[in-house]
C-alpha cells in the first residue's frame, strides 16, 4: 500500500468529495492562493477553482457565519480555521448556530458543514495558541467532533464528515501533517463514533486520541519492556464516544489509564472515567487514572512545555500505578 502525508490524505479527502459532489466547497484564509496555511489544500484552487476554493478575510466570525448560511441553503461547505485557538471568535456560529438550527427550526433546515484545523500544541507557539478545545465542542449537542490520529483515518473519517448531515468539528494537529502513514487509493469510508483496538493487551488499557496516541503507544512499548501488557484504543471521535469498545476493554484488563492533552477539569478523560466506573465498576482492579496537560497556559519555554505536557514517563507512572508497582 502507498505511504502518504497526514496533509495529503487530507487533500484526497476533501478533493475526492468535491469531485463526487458539487455543493461541497472549501473557505478559510489561504486556503487559496497560499495552498493552505499547512498545505492541506495545495493544487485545489487551479483543479476546482475560485467559487470552490475561497480565501476569506481574517474574520473567523464572518466567514463561519456564510459557512453556515451556505449549508442551510443546502451546499455543504468545509471551513477551515488556521487554528482552532481563532475558532473562538466564531464560537457563536458554531455553538449557536451550527448546532442548534435543526431542533430550532422543527427539522426543517439542516446544517452539513465541517469545520476543520489544527489543534492543540504545536511547539513554540504560546499560550494563546496552544490549547485543546474537543471537549469544548463535545460539550455541545448537535455536533460530532473528530480527532484522527493518523493519515488513513484522517482520510477516511474527513469523507465521513464531508458526506455527514450534521454539523462536524474535525481537529487535526500542526505537528502530524507532515507524518506518513499507509493510505489505500480506492475509496473508502471510517464511520464517525467508532473506537479502534490498535494494540491487544492484557494488564491494562490505554485510551486516548488525536496526536496523544503516539504517547500512548510509545508508552505501551517501554510498558512491554517491564512485562506489562497494555491495550491501546484509539477513540478516534470524542462526540459521540464509543464507550462499549472502551468497557469491553476494561472488562479484560481490569484497569485504565487515559492520557489526553487538554486541562483535566471537564475533559474527555474525565467522562471517559466516569463512563467506565458506571458501567465496568465491579471489573475494575484499580482506581481509573488519567494523563492531561497540567491545569495551566502552555508556556513559550521549551523546558515548561515538556514539564506541562503528557509524555511517556508520566504515563508509566499512571500504568505502573494502576497495577500497584510504584
């Protein structure tokens, strides 16, 4: 099979869908001229040209409201934030627009748009630039929220938005669109709200999602070194939640740690854990631990943002902890 960028199953995604399907348009800054601001759209604009590929202002308010008139009026748009840190300015569009004109107008309009962009820390950037917001916009009803992990299910969870009904929020990562990974050429599609077993285990179960998953598995390996089995679940969409794949997981293992970038309070993490004390309590072993950034800003300094964000080490100890080896 053929080894491509995060960036390019992206591109093949959303050109793919724009072939099969003419109300599907993209619009963001620089999505056009300057290929994207990361490149996800190189070569769009001379293929389907300036009605369908639209560079928009520095206005995230503005252009996510005509995203969201657009898929009213039946087109089905794919707006872009450069980041989801300026998603903020168009929270209003999303939250109370976005997600609430179905139920608002009695079924009679729908909104299948997808707002999609990086998320999270990606390096040197700052504060203001670096936070997690899935479990802002999990928070919402009305939305599905997507975080791959990898270029085949970016390609093909990207088409299952695109081709979605409702309003979708898909977060990628600055620091993965330059990752390769296997990407079939023929068509193919990932149902939104299903889980993945990426690793069978047999000590304890690691659950996470988005760029977080290549802590999780490097932890998993220096897990393997000490005699530890640990299964590793991909939730690949944090809205819905596939929690069935998570309790059958814990029901084997008899133990859980999640690791997840965002803060901890009202994380992903913290429904996850208390899902599977509702429905997995008397299978657990161990107390349910999770790995998040601490409940700070992310720092400029290099040396901060390591202590800040979740790694292998504070992994391990959340594993070694669950089985009683610290």
């Amino acid at each position: 099979m053929r080894v491509i960028q995060f960036r390019e199953a992206l591109r093949e995604a959303m050109s793919e869908e724009m072939r099969r399907d003419p109300r599907v348009f993209l619009m963001g800054e620089e999505v056009a001229e300057y290929n994207g601001a990361y490149k996800v759209s190189q070569g769009m604009l001379d293929e389907f040209g300036p009605e369908r590929v639209i560079d928009t202002p520095i206005a995230e308010l503005g252009f996510a409201g005509i995203g969201v008139g657009a898929a009213i009026n039946g087109l089905r748009p794919i707006v872009e934030f450069m980041t989801f840190n300026f998603s903020l300015v168009a929270i209003d569009q999303v939250v109370n627009s976005a997600a609430k004109i179905l139920p608002m107008s009695a079924g009679q309009y729908g909104c299948p748009i997808v707002f999609r962009g990086p998320t999270g820390n990606a390096g040197q950037l700052g504060a203001q630039h670096s936070q997690n917001f899935e479990n802002w916009y999990a928070n919402t009803p009305g939305l599905k929220v997507v975080v791959p992990s990898n270029p085949y299910d970016a390609k093909g969870l990207l088409k299952s938005a695109i081709r979605d009904d409702d309003p979708v929020i898909f977060m990628e990562s600055e620091l993965m669109y330059g990752d390769k990974g296997e990407v079939p050429e023929s068509e193919y599609l990932i149902p939104i709200g299903q889980a993945k077993v990426v690793r069978e285990g047999s000590d304890v179960t690691l659950v996470s999602f988005g760029k977080m998953m290549k802590v999780a598995l490097n932890a998993a390996d220096e897990a393997a070194k000490e005699g530890i089995s640990a299964e590793v679940i991909d939730l690949r969409t944090v809205r819905p939640i596939d929690y069935a794949t998570v309790v059958n997981s814990v029901k084997k293992t008899n133990r859980l740690v999640i690791v997840e970038e965002a803060w901890p309070l009202a994380s992903i993490s913290t429904d996850v854990g208390f899902q599977v004390q509702r429905m997995a309590f008397d299978y657990l072993d161990a107390p349910v631990l999770r790995v998040n950034s601490m409940d700070v800003p992310l720092s400029y300094a290099p040396t901060l943002i390591e202590a800040v964000l979740p790694n292998v080490k504070r992994t391990m100890q959340a594993i070694k902890s669950v089985l009683y080896r610290n």
